[in-house]
C-alpha cells in the first residue's frame, strides 16, 4: 500500500527554527518532497530536502508552488528587529504577503504560521487569560511586536477575503531555550534587570522544543485556526528573576521607556538599552488561554512556564562552561537518548545470551 | 480549677465549654448533646470563649527553632522556590497577612456571620454582595467569614474592580492574596473550575457613595453577573453586609480632583486627608454578614429569546433580596460600635 505523502515548504529553513524543523519533516516517511527556502544558505546541507536560496519576494515561488503541488507552507522566516529597520520590515510583512499571494494563486491548501501571545498587547482591561478571538491591539514601541501585529493583521485581511488557503497561527507565549535567541531570553540576560517599580506581572514561558513540536504536531494532524501555545502555569516576574539569581532594578515605568529608547537611538550598550521588552509587558499581564490548544490541536506541552524557566536559567549558568561558547554543535549534557539505546541495545544482548546459556544448560545445542 | 466534672455525677453530664465575663469556667451543666449550657447556648458565638489551654511559658527552644523555620523560609522564598495558581494566587504569602486579617475579623469589627449553611462546602457558586466603605474591607471580610466560620473553610476568589489592578502595587497585592480581576471571561472562568467567586454588582457607584445614601443599594451594574450565573448554570447566593459603611464616613467626593486624577472619587472623610495616613484606619464599628438562601438557577429552564429578560428579573430579585437583609438587621441593630 502506498503512503500518502504529503508535499511541505517552510519558509525561513536556514534560521534557527527552520533548521530544527526540517530534520523532523525529513525523518518522517509522510512528507514528500519537502522544500526549504531561505534568503541565505544553511548552515549543514539537508538531507533528503531541496533548498533554494530565494527571498520572499520572488515570483518564482509562486511557480514554485504549483509544480511541486505544495500542500502545506510553514511560514518561519520572521525576524525579531530591536531597531527600526525598514529591510526586516520588508522581509517580515511584505514577504509575508507576497508569499500569501503566491499560496492563494497556487493550489496549497494550508498555511501555518508563527506568531507570538504579545500582538494581544498588555492591559490591565484585558481577561486574565486571552483567547484567539481577542482584539490584535499589540504595542508599538518595539520594531518586532509592530512587525508582529503587522503581520497578523494583514492575515486578518488576507482570510477575510480569500477562502483558501486556510490558515493556521500558532501564538507563542516568550520563548525560552538553549540554541535560539529570543528578545525575552536578552531581557533575562543580563545580571541587573529593570522591572518597573510596583508591578509583577505574571508570565507564561514555551520551551523551544515545545515549539518544534507544536509545529510538527500542527503538520502532522493538518489543524487549522488560531492557537495560543504555553506552557501549563504562570510565573510570576520577580519570582522568574529569583529562580535565576538576578538582580530586579525597578524602574519607573516612564522612564524605562525614555532611557531605553535614547540608549537604542545612541546605539549604547548598558543595563537599560537590553530591556527588548516593552514596559507595558512589565507591568500588566499578557496571558493566553490555552484551553484551545488543548481541546482542539490537542497539543500538551512537554514543560510547564516554570520548568522551562528552570531549565533556561541552567543552561545560562553553564553556558560559559561549555565547549563553544554560544554556538554549541553538540550538548554534552543532551546524551540521555544515546544513553537509552546504549542501554537497550545492552537489555537486547543481555538476554540473548542469557538465552544462549540457557540452551546451553539444557544441552540443546549439544545433541 | 477543676476542669473534670466531680465525682459521683452521671457520666453523661458534661461540664459547659464556656468562660465567663470574670474568666472563670462556667459550672453549668452542658445541655445534652452539645458542648454549653443553655446560657452560653443563647449566646452570640464570640462571647462564649472556649476553654483556653494553660498559657505556656516562654522557652527560648521554641524561639530559637521558629527563628530557624522563619529563616528556612525566607531562604527558599529569595530562591523562587514556591507556586502562585493560575490567577497569581500566593498562598504562602497571603498565610502573612492572615494575623491582620483575624485581627481586623475577630477583634477590631467582630464580624458576626450568620447563614454559612448556605454557602455550598463544594462545588461553584457567585456570591453576590453589597458594596460599601470606601476601601474595598468588606470583601477582605467576606472571604475571611467562609475561611473562618464557614464549616468547610474555603477561598473565595473575589472580583476586583479592574482599576484598583492598574494601580501600582496595590494591584500586584490583590493579585497575590487572590483576587481577581473584574471580568466577565475571569468571572466565567473561575465558575467552570467550581470556584467559590465574589462579586459586587455595584462596583464603584457603591463603594463610593456618600455617607448619607448609606445602605440604600446602588444600581446592580448591567446584570453582567447574573448572565455569567446563567452561562455557568451557577448558584447565586445574596450577601449583605452591615456595618462597612460607617467604617470611613464619606463626607465629600472631590469629583473634579478625581477626574484630574483619573481615579473614581476623592474621599473626604472626617479623619481623610486632616490626618493623613492615618486617615485610612477605619472605624471599629460591629459587623453583620447574613448569606441569604441561594437562588437555584441551574435548574432554570428557559429559551434563549427569554434570557434578557430572565437577567433583568434575576437581577432585581437578587437586588431586593440583599436590600431586604439589610433592613432586617438595621432593624434590630441598636448601636453601630457595640453589640
């Protein structure tokens, strides 16, 4: 019996969440061919995946699309600006819509794309938790939440005028890990971090292995919607700085925005120019109601907010101890699955040749 | 003092339970099948005060172990090793504020609390009360009347205006001894996990009405709470609290300075601001806290086309009811400090 198989493009297939997505879709026999496209080269060649070095903007994608009979395009390449920067934009949201564009002329049947908890904005008038029909009301001080916002709107228009493809965006509480950087892990980087003063907000925190798989998972089932994806349980801010030993500096939450934004302009490095994340973030809670992610994607994340902020703060303590600093090829410490086949292929021999010596004593082999 | 029924009388009469004004153990005989004499019986709950245990005397021991436990848990605190729930709840930090608050409960008001069988030991329900005394005591209190007194002590999850959390600290502060944020989505979620919740249908109009409007109820919001109820297929039970409103006689409201400021009134109280911070310690005025009979609407029927109105006619009942309380205790109320 044939395998149906399915044919996948993920956009963004040379940056890091691309790069760790792909060997999942290549280990898996259901999707072919699998097709990444980036604007520049990978770091390691794919293996079994075709990569072609294009920006979004190209027309060719669309042509692209057609011929391969693109089923599902997983839209990655999205890249966090600190700065104002009109290139990322032109990236980020018009590249997001010519590739749409190219979607909807083509015959590809779903689009997935990733996105963040934050485009909700923090307010105190919101529900403690949010779900995917809110508002889209993000802030504006940070190029990356516009960017974001940006983007999600025009979706928004894009699935209100157009019946197919039919989209699926996954909402992303902060991202925390070993191997990626994200704006929340520069936030918590530093020894002194500024908090403003007279507010503890509480935070809910996805592990980056939890993204991966809520991207494959999302592949693989063929769900289609909006979902809010994090880790069970908040956290609150003062106690995610306890748990990593970190010094709160609280500030003023006027003049947070001021000095951050001056130290930006002026290009200076300090304790407040790292603060990637907006104060309205710091002082009121930004929270999404996973109830969906549940009961529809049917998606369990494997770390709660808090192990994924335990888990983060380990590796930051023993980054500078490792090999290569920053850019880790291969973690030391990651060897349990190794570990487990060593072991099992041990269990394996064990009671082969406990087999063998019970033949042996019951003298079968003699006859 | 002897505490041991004498010799020679039956066994199944047993001493009251019960001290006197004079501090002496009362030497009635308890009534069959209870633990005081008809005397105490009759008696409001906090007057009768149990038998203490024999005072202990200082031990230098036991100072030294809680010093060390009172280390032990600051040490854990400063390394983040404790949980706060899904809605910011600390309980460990709320357990500090607990001598404050049985202080404010037992001795400073003397909240007397009466129908808590309606309260359910389990399960959801909305609580539904009335709002007054310019600071917002009379749900710290309501919430320590079911952890008190009620058999099955709970925590009740009260809904907080949402402005009081936009406000530095103090809005963390709620949040951490488990409040919540006023919303339908909160209040409706806090119901589906069988949640015991507090709401004030008359919000700011009723906590900072004046001094001389006192318990005359306010208008009941938009019946928001009522439609959350229905969605919920929740209990409603009418809370009435007398007694909050005396706490801060509020004399004036400086509504162009509180427009200024962004803030729903600027009270003027006989000690607020002549004094200053001590202005807002409140008068110690004697408390009553009745919980009604629970209105049953889960087992309501009805067709969608009839929800508006079933909302404003559920609305006005729970209204009339908490008014109606009221007036049965000021009835009998002879002073507003003592008993």
């Amino acid at each position: 019996m044939a395998v149906k198989t399915r044919s996948v493009l993920v956009t963004g297939a040379s940056h890091p969440w691309g790069a760790k997505l792909m060997p999942l879709l290549e280990a898996d026999p259901g999707f072919d061919p699998i097709i990444g496209i980036d604007f520049k080269k990978p770091d390691k060649p794919f293996k079994r995946a075709e990569f072609f070095q294009v920006d979004l903007h190209n027309p060719l994608i669309a042509e692209l699309l057609q011929v391969a009979r693109v089923d599902t395009v997983c839209h990655l390449l999205f890249l966090d600006s600190y700065a104002g920067n009109e290139e990322y934009f032109d990236q980020n949201v018009m590249g997001t819509m010519d590739l749409l564009a190219a979607c909807a002329a083509s015959e590809t049947k779903k689009v997935i794309i990733k996105s963040d908890t934050k485009v909700y904005g923090a307010d105190h008038l919101h529900p403690n938790y949010i779900t995917e029909d809110a508002e889209i009301k993000g802030m504006h001080q940070h190029r990356y939440i516009q960017d974001r916002v940006e983007l999600e709107r025009m979706v928004e228009r894009f699935i209100r005028q157009n019946k197919t493809p039919q989209m699926t965006i996954l909402r992303f509480a902060n991202i925390l890990g070993r191997t990626i950087d994200t704006p929340i892990m520069r936030y918590l980087d530093s020894n002194i971090v500024p908090t403003v003063v007279g507010y503890d907000p509480l935070f809910q925190f996805t592990h980056e292995e939890d993204v991966i798989a809520a991207l494959f998972h999302t592949l693989k089932t063929g769900a289609t919607g909006i979902f809010n994806i994090a880790g069970d349980g908040v956290i609150p801010l003062s106690q995610v700085l306890r748990i990593g030993g970190k010094h709160p500096l609280p500030v003023s939450s006027t003049l947070l925005k001021l000095t951050s934004a001056l130290w930006r302009k002026a290009g200076r490095k300090g304790v407040l120019s790292s603060v990637p994340i907006e104060a309205g973030y710091l002082k009121y809670n930004c929270l999404g109601d996973t109830r969906k992610m549940k009961e529809v994607l049917g998606f369990y994340p494997r770390y709660s907010s808090k192990d994924a902020v335990v888990d983060f703060f380990a590796h930051l303590r023993i980054r500078r101890y490792l090999p290569y600093h920053r850019a880790i090829r291969s973690d030391p410490l990651s060897s349990e699955k190794l570990q487990a086949w060593i072991q099992s292929r041990r269990r394996a021999s064990d009671y082969l040749s406990d087999l063998i010596e019970t033949f042996d004593k019951e003298g079968q082999y003699d006859q | 003092m002897t505490s041991n029924p004498r010799p020679g009388t039956k066994p199944e009469k047993v001493q009251c339970k019960a001290v006197t004004k004079k501090g002496v153990r009362c030497r009635n005989a308890a009534k069959s099948g209870e633990a005081f004499c008809a005397m105490h019986l009759s008696m409001q709950k906090e007057e009768r005060r149990p038998a203490k245990e024999p005072e202990e005397r200082f031990d230098a021991k036991d100072l030294a172990e809680s010093l060390a436990e009172m280390q032990a848990w600051m040490k854990k605190r400063l390394r983040g090793d404790y949980e706060v729930d899904e809605w910011g709840f600390d309980e460990e930090f709320a357990e500090l504020f607990m001598p404050l608050m049985k202080f404010l409960y037992h001795k400073y008001w003397r909240v007397t609390a009466t129908g808590l069988e309606n309260v359910p030991a389990e399960g959801r329900a909305l609580l539904v009360a009335n709002h007054s005394g310019v600071l917002p005591w009379d749900g710290a209190m309501i919430i320590m009347a079911v952890r008190e007194d009620h058999p099955q002590p709970r925590q009740v999850r009260a809904l907080v205006l949402s402005l009081f959390f936009s406000l530095p600290f103090t809005g963390t502060m709620l949040q951490r001894i488990g409040h919540v944020q006023a919303s339908p989505a909160n209040s409706e979620r806090l119901l589906n996990e069988d949640e015991l919740c507090l709401v004030f249908p008359e919000g700011v109009k009723g906590i900072g009405k004046p001094f001389s409007r006192r318990y005359q109820l306010a208008r009941f919001g938009r019946g928001g709470f009522v439609r959350v109820a229905l969605k919920t297929r929740s209990p409603i039970i009418p809370v009435s609290v007398v007694g909050a409103e005396e706490i801060y006689p509020l004399l004036v409201n400086l509504r162009p300075l509180a427009s200024l400021l962004g803030v729903p009134y600027v009270p003027i109280t006989p000690t607020f601001p002549l004094l200053g911070p001590l202005g807002a310690v409140p008068l110690p005025t004697k408390w009553y806290i009745h919980f009604g009979e629970p209105i049953n609407i889960q087992d309501m029927t009805y067709r969608p086309s009839e929800e508006p109105l079933l909302v404003t006619k559920i609305s006005n009942q729970v209204r009339d009811t908490i008014q109606r309380q009221i007036y049965e205790r000021l009835k009998t109320r002879r002073s507003v400090f003592f008993e």
